[in-house]
C-alpha cells in the first residue's frame, strides 16, 4: 500500500476531508505504523505529523480517537517523539484524557517511554490526577493503561516517583494489586516496584498507610535494589510500619477523646434546655 503511493493521498485526506474520511485516513495511517519502523518514518517523511496534531485539537471524535492511536506507534521513535511533542500535543492528549481516553493514556505513556524530559513534560501538562481518577473509577482496559502509564512515567523519570504518589496513585494501585485482573494486577505490581525503589525512607510509611503489606513492600524493594540492598531496607519498612501503626493508634484514640467531648456537650446543651425549660415553666 506504502508502495502503490497511498501516503499522499492519505495526509490530504486527514488535512482536507470531512469528518468520516479523516478519521478513516488516520485509523489507516495507525495500522500501517504499527509495529514498523520503515512505515513510521516514511509516514512522517509524507507529512502525516503535524495534521495528526491537528485533528487532536479540532478533528471529530472519531478522528480524534484513531490520531491518537496513530501517534502511539509513531512515538515509539524517539526523534519522532520528540517532534511530536513539540507539535504541541501533550496538552491537546492531556485534555483528551480528562474525557476518558484510553487511546490517550497510551499516546502519552509511548511518548514519556524512555525519555526523561518528555515524561516531566506529560507530568507539567496535568497528566497525574486524569491518571489516577481512570485508575479509580475507569473501565478495566483504562485501569490497566493508566496503570501502564504510571509505570512508564515512574521508570522514565526518575524523580517522578514522589510527584505521582502524591497526586494519590497509592490507594487505586494498591486496590488494583489487590482485587484486578492478572493484567492491571500486575502492572500495579511493577508499579508499585517502581515508586518503592525510588522512595525515600519519609515516603515509606505512606506505602504501609495506603494498605500495602508490610512483606509485599519488602520483596518489591529485594526486586528493585537486590538482596544485599535490601536488609537495611527491611529495617526501616518495619519501623515504618511500628510508626504508621503508634500513628493510627494515637488517631483512633484522638477520635475517641473527640467522640467523649462531643457526648460531654450534648449532655450539657440538654441540660441547659432543661434548665431553661424550668425556668419558663416557673
């Protein structure tokens, strides 16, 4: 098809066509660069890029959906990546995202692969909490992808790791470890991995806090880092652990102590009333 001529043909469609033919033509350009290098370059070299980007900002849904798909594999291309993304389309896929798009999560965490520049790019964009919301609440097939893209985000850009666990991946990776599929399951796993090798001893507790089991926290640390790295590791998981409980124990007591004043001023607000109750009726 490359060879009979239809790149031409197929970027003029995706620059001049109504609705339907440029959604056709990018789904078209997405399968003929899936999994091929030769085909992914020749498509840029015919000028497929920046209408791709394009249709990201003003194509219909359709459209928007299948160029995304097509920027998937052609990111897989570092110096093509890079001038995707100077194109301007990680915002344009960031706010594809917030609507729900699992075929964004993908283009995103392609571009971020391997790259630490353009994951702190996806980062500054406002990737992390469409991320983690789809985690939470998305379809299975968004989960795992959203999982995948933390994967990604964290493994690429290291330094990352304390930004995505604040912006709360934590509790929907641990559920996700616990109740998902074996797809999701494990790409929380290697997520988990991932911000545990590159945690620091303060953000431990807050594994152990978000429910991850003290001996599952310890083998994703022995997997990252090895055994030998892994003792001194142990020691302090454990004392995480001895500090994130005393921290719980003091909250339930706290709670306790403010469930008792709060009794306390009830019975006295009652009593008050009585006492004004008697008054009037004297």
């Amino acid at each position: 098809m490359v060879r009979a001529g239809a790149l031409p043909p197929l970027v003029t469609l995706l620059k001049d066509g109504v609705d339907e033919t440029q959604a056709a033509a990018a789904c078209t350009l997405a399968h003929l660069a899936a999994n091929s290098k030769e085909r992914s370059e020749q498509i840029v070299n015919a000028g497929a890029l920046r209408p791709l980007v394009k249709l990201l900002n003003d194509g219909s849904v359709a459209a928007k959906k299948h160029a995304a798909g097509a920027l998937v594999f052609l990111a897989k291309e570092g110096k093509v990546a890079a001038e995707i993304v100077k194109a301007g389309t990680v915002p344009l896929l960031v706010s594809l995202l917030k609507k729900g798009s699992e075929t964004a999560e993908y283009t995103l965490a392609s571009l971020a692969d391997g790259s630490e520049e353009r994951s702190a790019q996806v980062v500054r964009a406002g990737a992390l909490p469409p991320l983690v919301a789809l985690m939470k609440d998305g379809a299975e097939d968004a989960k795992d992808a959203a999982a995948n893209a933390l994967c990604i985000l964290a493994e690429s850009g290291r330094g990352l790791s304390a930004q995505i666990i604040d912006a709360g991946a934590l509790h929907p990776l641990v559920k996700l470890w616990k109740d998902g599929s074996d797809g999701p399951r494990s790409r929380a796993t290697e997520a988990l991995r991932i911000l545990v090798a590159d945690s620091s001893d303060k953000m431990r507790m807050r594994f152990i806090k978000a429910g991850v089991p003290v001996a599952l926290l310890k083998q994703l640390r022995t997997a990252a880092t090895g055994t030998s790295a892994a003792s001194s590791f142990d020691a302090s998981v454990s004392a995480a652990a001895e500090a994130a409980a005393a921290e719980l124990l003091a909250e339930e007591e706290l709670a306790k102590v403010r469930a008792s004043m709060f009794t306390i001023d009830r019975m006295e607000s009652v009593r008050d009333l009585n006492g004004l109750h008697v008054v009037e009726g004297g």
